[in-house]
C-alpha cells in the first residue's frame, strides 16, 4: 500500500525537546510536586525526582520543543531530491513557523505527516505543546473526531511492526539492519539536554535532528523496496 504513495505528498519530521527549565529547583513548588508524582514509577527508588529531572523533556507536560527538522521529495525531471530545513529558537516561535508550513503546503487530504514512532511522541507533543502555548492546532495535528483512517500520520515504527503491537525497534537499530546508514554519528538523545543547556550549541542539535529525519525517509523507501538516498541527492535549506 505505501509503495502506492506520493512521496512529494510526505512531509518526513523529527524533533528534539528538553525539560522545560534547567535545573528542578527553577519549578515552582507545586510542578516540583506534580514532576515527582509523574516520574514516580520511572524512577522508581533509584532516583530522587530532582536526579531524574534531565530526562523530563520526555514529557510535553515538563518538556518544551527545541527543534523540528522536516524533509520532503521533490523530484526534476529523473532527478530525485530531499530537502531538509530546520525551525528552532523559542518554542512559540518555531511551533508557529512548523503550523504556517503545513498551512501552506501541506494542508490538503492527499498530505501525510511521517515520523518513527510519531504516533506515540512527536505527533502528540506537538500537538500538546501547541495547545500549551495558546496555538491552535492545524488541521493535520487536529485529531479530534477523526476516525483512525482519517488520520494523516504515518509511523515507521508502526509499518514495521506488521501487527507486533508488543515490540519497539529504535531507529538506530533499523537503519543498521536495513543497510542504511547511521545517523547517530554525533550525539544521541540522551545528550541533547547537556548540548543545550549547558553547551548552548543548537547548531549540533539541529543537524542532529536533521539526520533523524533523513533516516526516517530513508528507512520508508526501504519499506517501499526503493534504494535509498545518495549524498548528493539531500539538500540542506
């Protein structure tokens, strides 16, 4: 069925997000409070909620946006490109400049939004975040009322599964058995807190992110049976 799509109708994405503040002790009481109880199982006894509070921009209630990078096929003549941009900066900001991108060129029926496991993270956190910063939704991130086969998302971690709904595959370990090669060259997602908050260097955050988003183009070509992308085939804007 996938192999059936339009890739220029895909628009492929990734984001990075982080604790919404540095430090546990920038929250006031009552989100210190709120934080303990909802890492509670998580962290079990061997943290403290204030130990485990680099890990809180798993959750878009503690959690905040830094980067989105997108991708999308176009295609000259025979010629086959992948453009990849980046919105980043304050939250609101890059979170209304992603909206105006999907408003403008990725708002009708025939476009898909495609992200590895994007149905369980970065298609709600956006979502979510939006809402948290007085957003409204766009219609693609809209779910409200629609019926499971209306919904405009694809996953790369869900096509994989065929069904195995009790299995996870990390995007590292697909690229690696898919022959693709692997993004997670720099850092991974366990060091972006660090990478941002104490050595201020988003430029290393954003071409992180960028690479995720190649590999999730990547690995749907693979699921597609079509080879993947050369160097000189992705383009940077």
């Amino acid at each position: 069925m996938i192999s059936k799509l339009n890739l220029e109708n895909i628009l492929f994405l990734d984001i990075e997000t982080v604790p919404e503040t540095q430090n546990f002790n920038e929250l006031d009481k009552t989100k210190q409070e709120l934080w303990e109880a909802k890492s509670r199982y998580q962290r079990k006894e061997e943290f403290s909620a204030e130990e485990f509070y680099d890990r809180a921009g798993i959750w878009a209630e503690f959690g905040k946006i830094i980067c989105i990078s997108v991708g999308y096929f176009t295609n000259q003549g025979e010629t086959r490109l992948f453009r990849t941009t980046s919105f980043y900066g304050e939250e609101p900001t890059l979170l209304r400049d992603f909206k105006n991108l999907l408003i403008s060129h990725f708002s009708q029926a025939k476009h898909l939004l495609c992200a590895h496991n994007g149905k369980e993270f970065d298609f709600p956190y956006i979502a979510r975040r939006m809402i948290i910063n007085n957003i409204e939704l766009p219609y693609k991130l809209n779910l409200f009322g629609k019926k499971p086969w209306e919904v405009p998302h694809l996953d790369t971690l869900e096509l994989w599964k065929f069904g195995d709904y009790k299995t996870y595959t990390s995007l590292k370990l697909m690229t690696n058995v898919l022959g693709i090669p692997s993004p997670k060259d720099d850092i991974d997602g366990s060091e972006v807190y660090k990478t941002y908050y104490e050595d201020n260097d988003i430029d290393r955050i954003i071409v992180y992110c960028e690479k995720d988003t190649i590999a999730v183009a990547q690995i749907f070509l693979r699921l597609r049976g079509e080879s993947i992308l050369e160097d000189d085939e992705i383009i940077h804007v």
